[in-house]
C-alpha cells in the first residue's frame, strides 16, 4: 500500500500543476470582461469541465492530507507499519469524503 499511495501523492501533484494553467485562464478571463468570462464559465460548467475540477479538488485533498502525514512523519510520529496503514487509508477516505462534501456543497447551494 505505501508504494501506491507514494504514485498517487506524486500523481496528484503532477494534476495539480497541470491544473495551474486552466486555473490561470480562468482568473484571465475574469480580468478580459463578462464575456471572456462567460466563456471560460461555460468551459468549466460542461461535462467535461466538471470532471476535471472534481479531479483536481480530489488531487488538492489528497495532496493537502498526504502533505499532513508527512509532516506528522518529519517529527518521528507514525512509522510503526499499523498506524502507516491507518494513516494510508484516512489520507484516502478523508479525500474522498472531503470532495464528495464540496461538490455536494456546490450543488445543494446551486453554485455550479
């Protein structure tokens, strides 16, 4: 399981940067007007759009609670194989309940 999540955390980063130049388009559109604007909005709002933003906030959840883990391991707590694999499976689960949140947040408050 280690080996996996180490793929997934490096995998997540590598979304996360790609992710950077669609996040910088779309803070350009807000600067170029409404209606550069409405078109990026409805980049982001196709189907296609979606999928990728819930991708990139599962990558930033990940990465985020991964990055927390290490740092619990850089002060010498947690390397006993048990508490690895817990904390493994709560870095996993806690991204997944953590997107699952706010994409039901965005839906329920009809933000999308």
């Amino acid at each position: 399981m280690g080996n996996t999540l180490s793929i997934l955390h490096r995998f997540t980063g590598i979304a996360l940067a790609l992710g950077l130049p669609a996040l910088a388009c779309f803070v350009m559109a807000l600067a170029n007007g409404a209606d550069s604007y409405q078109q990026a909005q409805r980049l982001f709002v196709s189907p296609f759009g979606i999928l990728c933003l819930i991708a990139w906030s599962f990558a930033f959840f990940y990465h985020l609670l991964n990055g927390i883990r290490h740092l619990f391991w850089d002060i010498g707590l947690g390397f006993e194989r048990r508490a690895r694999t817990l904390s493994g499976w709560t870095v996993v689960g806690g991204s997944l309940a953590l997107t699952l949140g706010l994409w039901t947040w965005l839906w329920l408050s009809d933000r999308l």
